[in-house]
C-alpha cells in the first residue's frame, strides 16, 4: 500500500517562513505540492522529478522551494515570504509511470 504523510502546518504570521515535509511510503517519478482553499480547485504550488526538473505555480515563484530527499522518499516545501493568501491546505502528491497519490493535507492559515 501508499502512504503519503504531510506535516509543518500550523499558524504563520505574514512575513514569516515555514517548511512542510512529505513522506512517501517508496519512491516516486515526480512529488509536488498543491493547496485548495474553500470553493476552489487544487492548484499546483510546485513540482519535483526524478531527474531533476522543477516546476513552480506563478503565485509562489520567488518564496517558495521545493526541494526532495530520494533516500528518506520526501518532498520538502520551504514557504517565505508568506502572506494571508497562502492560507490554504496544502497537499503532497506523488507519481510514477502509471498512478499518482495523495495525501490528506496539512493546514497552512497566514494571519496576524
């Protein structure tokens, strides 16, 4: 079975940085990142493969990295910068050839 596993979430104020990890159960092609706010679709924040492509969502270009550990199969998120609309739950997703996986979120809210 797959397991994705997301933890750092919590209370942020603006300006101030936190890192989200993901574990994965075994090893993937690609991990990303995403967030879903009440009403809206997921949006992709960032993605990670294998061979080393990186891609970024336009609204976190500058303050995010995201970052991967093959050997611990985990995705790291650093968010700086942050600012009250990057309050959302912010999921981890993997994928290989065939399949993709996610995990159940962790909470980020960005308030003074």
């Amino acid at each position: 079975q797959v397991q994705l596993v997301e933890s750092g979430g919590g209370l942020v104020q603006p300006g101030g940085s936190l890192r989200l990890s993901c574990t994965a159960s075994r090893a993937f092609d690609v991990m990303r990142w995403h967030r879903q706010t009440p009403g809206n679709a997921r949006e992709l924040v960032a993605a990670y493969n294998y061979a080393g492509n990186i891609n970024y969502g336009d609204s976190v270009k500058g303050r995010f990295t995201i970052s991967r550990n093959n050997a611990k199969n985990t995705t790291y998120l650093q968010m700086n910068s942050l600012r009250p609309e990057d309050t959302a739950v912010y999921y981890c997703s993997a994928g290989d050839w065939l399949n993709s996986y996610w995990g159940q979120g962790t909470q980020v809210t960005v308030s003074s």
